[in-house]
C-alpha cells in the first residue's frame, strides 16, 4: 500500500503561482510513475503532468505546458508541480496518483485550486 498527501492548494489572483506537493509514504520502492491530474466542475478529470520516477521522464497537458512544471524529490518521496501563470480555466480539484511497477493505482484526495480573475 501506498499512502498519498497532497497540500498546496489554495486561491490565487489570475497570474500569480501555487505550488502544489504531493507525498508518498508506504511501500515507495514500487513508485514507477506520479501523476497530477485536475478535475473542474462539471468536467472529466485530466492529465495535467506526469513524471516518471526512476528516469525522471516528463510528459505534460498541451494547456499547461511553458506554465506548470512538474519535478520530483526521491529523497523525500515527494513530487511537486509548479504553477505559474495561473488562469481562471485552471481552477479545479488537483490530484496526485502513484502507479507502482505493479500496475497498481494510488489517488490522493485532492487539494482545490482556485484563480480568480
């Protein structure tokens, strides 16, 4: 098992940052990929950012890319994503998965983010 916490939400005027975190405890030696994902009303979750956590591979949303910045620290079992250039279309319910080598899936609860314009 693998237990998630995510912080770093919170509301912000359109163009300002956020950083969001997203700690993994457990059995963390099976990690073989984080994802942040976003979900806003109405609306099906997405992908927003993924990073592969041996290779440190990076894949990212078309509509994130040059804004976000997804990065990961092992030492910690934490991975971070960046948010810069924040937009209104951006506020949604971020939230973090861990797929092990295993092909299992770990979500986390999910943490608001908020621009105002």
């Amino acid at each position: 098992q693998i237990q998630l916490v995510e912080s770093g939400g919170g509301l912000v005027q359109a163009g300002g940052s956020l950083r969001l975190s997203c700690a993994a405890s457990g059995n963390t030696f099976s990690i073989n990929r984080f994802g942040w994902y976003r979900q806003a009303p109405g609306k099906e979750r997405e992908l927003v950012a993924r990073i592969y956590y041996i290779t440190g591979s990076l894949d990212y949303a078309d509509s994130v890319k040059g804004r976000f910045t997804i990065s990961r620290d092992i030492a910690k079992d934490t991975v971070y994503l960046q948010m810069n250039s924040l937009k209104p279309e951006d506020t949604a319910v971020y939230f973090c998965l861990i797929t092990t080598r295993f092909g299992s899936d770990f979500w986390g609860r999910g943490t608001q983010v908020t621009v105002s314009s």
